[in-house]
C-alpha cells in the first residue's frame, strides 16, 4: 500500500510552470530520495505537497487528498516540511522554535513528553534550549528545524537539502539521525539532496526529476549502481 501517491502533479509561480505532470509513490515508512541538478524543481515538488504553491494533478497521504488544501490543513493532516534554508525563528529560544512545531497539537503533558523524545534524537539541543535559534550553528540549527518538524508527529517529513552549507561530519551524522527517526517513527520521509550519495544512502527508492519531470526512477542501489545515468542527470558521480 502506498502512503504517498503523487499523480499527474502540475505546479509553478505565476505563469512560470515548474513541474510537468511529475508521478510517483512512496510506501509507508519508506525513504524516497528526489535527485536532479539546481533549478529542476525539487524545491517546488516538496512545496507543492505542503500546499506552499498552487498545484493540478492529485497528491493522497494515507488516501487522505492533499491537493487543492492550505498549507495548514495539510501540516494538521500529518506533512511536516523543513524547507530549504530551514526556517527556524532566529531571534526565538531553541525551546519555543521547538514548542511552536506542536502548534496544531494541545496537552502540555504530551508536549513535553515529545520534546524529551527529540531530545534523545538530539542531544545537543537539550543543552541549547534558552538560547537564540541564530545562534546556532549550521549543523544544530538543520537539527532545531527537524526537531520541530518531529513535534507535529508527521505521517510524512519532507526534507528539503539538509546537508545545504554543512560540514561532511556534521551531515552523516545528520542523516543517521534521519534513519534512526524513520526506523523508529515509522515515519515516511521524502528527502531532497545535491548530495545523491548521502540520500540513496539511508533512501529505498529514488526519483531524478529535470526540468520538472522524472527523468528516473529505481531502487536506491539501482540509482546508485548506473553510473553513467548518474553523470548525465546528476552531473555529478554518486
Ligand atoms: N518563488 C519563485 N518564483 C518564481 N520562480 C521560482 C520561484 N522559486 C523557484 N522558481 C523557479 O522554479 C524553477 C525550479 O526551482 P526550484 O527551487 O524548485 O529548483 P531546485 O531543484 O530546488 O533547485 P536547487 O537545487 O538550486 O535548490 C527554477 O527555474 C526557479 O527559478
Ligand atoms: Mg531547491
């Protein structure tokens, strides 16, 4: 059965259209990684199944319809997005970015248990807690920004270029957080990446999308396995 089901997905600013028609599927608890070279509409992809930009075709999360909602109804119907460049509040507290993610959820109790299981994901965050989301560092903002994501307790997290700017350390480990979350939340995850090595990592399937199409699809050892594919629609070796 597949949790996610993306069909026929047009979307784009303005006239400017960015995706053509993109289709594929994600099973529940399964990693999909979306591969492809800047500008192919990564970004967009994941906007348009947050609800972020106006789409046509059909997007179903656990046969739930997404398409055609708000970006709210769609975060209360279980699609936590940490979008490129991460979106954490600066000028605010580690503990009320963290706080804010539970926003369509009530019950301090709940609440507090669910920072103390981000906690455990991570550490360095407990440590943080009163001081100023800009404060942080690269890497311990990307976690403050999934942290908070992981306070909707999502169906689905989309993950928009985590590694973006980060040391290569500080995103292996970042990525291992990544699969330990989804290994223990069950949590199905769709994750955008330059770094095509790291995604079909920890991913079981993975799409190339180009000029907002997907140009391939396989396996993540698939993907991984054709190198030559990989040179001509990533530009880049895996
Ligand atoms: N807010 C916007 N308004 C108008 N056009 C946009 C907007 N955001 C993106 N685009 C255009 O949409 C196309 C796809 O951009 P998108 O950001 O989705 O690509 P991407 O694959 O995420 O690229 P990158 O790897 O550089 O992040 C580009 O041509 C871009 O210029
Ligand atoms: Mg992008």
């Amino acid at each position: 059965m597949s949790e996610l089901v993306v069909d026929d997905l047009v979307a784009g600013y303005g006239d400017a259209r960015v995706l053509h028609g993109v289709r594929f599927t994600v099973k529940q608890g399964e990693v999909c990684a979306i591969l492809g070279p800047n500008g192919a509409g990564k970004t967009t992809l994941l906007r348009a199944l947050s609800g972020m930009v106006r789409t046509r075709g059909t997007v179903t999360l656990g046969g739930t319809e997404l398409s055609g909602r708000s970006p709210d109804t769609i975060a209360r119907l279980g699609v936590a997005h940490v979008p490129e460049g991460r979106g954490t509040f600066m000028p605010l507290t580690v503990e009320d970015n963290l706080r804010l993610g539970a926003f369509v959820r009530r019950g301090r109790a709940e609440v507090d248990s669910d920072l103390d299981r981000i906690y455990t994901y991570f550490p360095v965050l407990k440590t943080r807690l009163k001081q100023a989301a800009g404060s942080l560092s690269g890497g311990e903002q990307q976690m403050l920004a999934i942290g908070r994501a992981l306070m909707l307790r999502p169906r689905l997290l989309l993950l928009d270029e985590p590694s973006l700017g980060l040391a290569p350390l500080v995103t292996r480990e970042l990525f291992r957080i990544v699969q330990a979350i989804n290994a223990e939340e069950q949590t199905t995850v769709v994750v955008v990446e330059q770094n095509a090595h790291l995604a079909l990592g920890i991913a079981q399937q993975a799409h190339v999308l180009e000029t907002g199409r997907i140009v391939l699809s396989g396996t993540a050892e698939e993907i991984r396995a054709d190198e030559q594919v990989a040179q001509s629609y990533l530009g880049y070796r895996v």
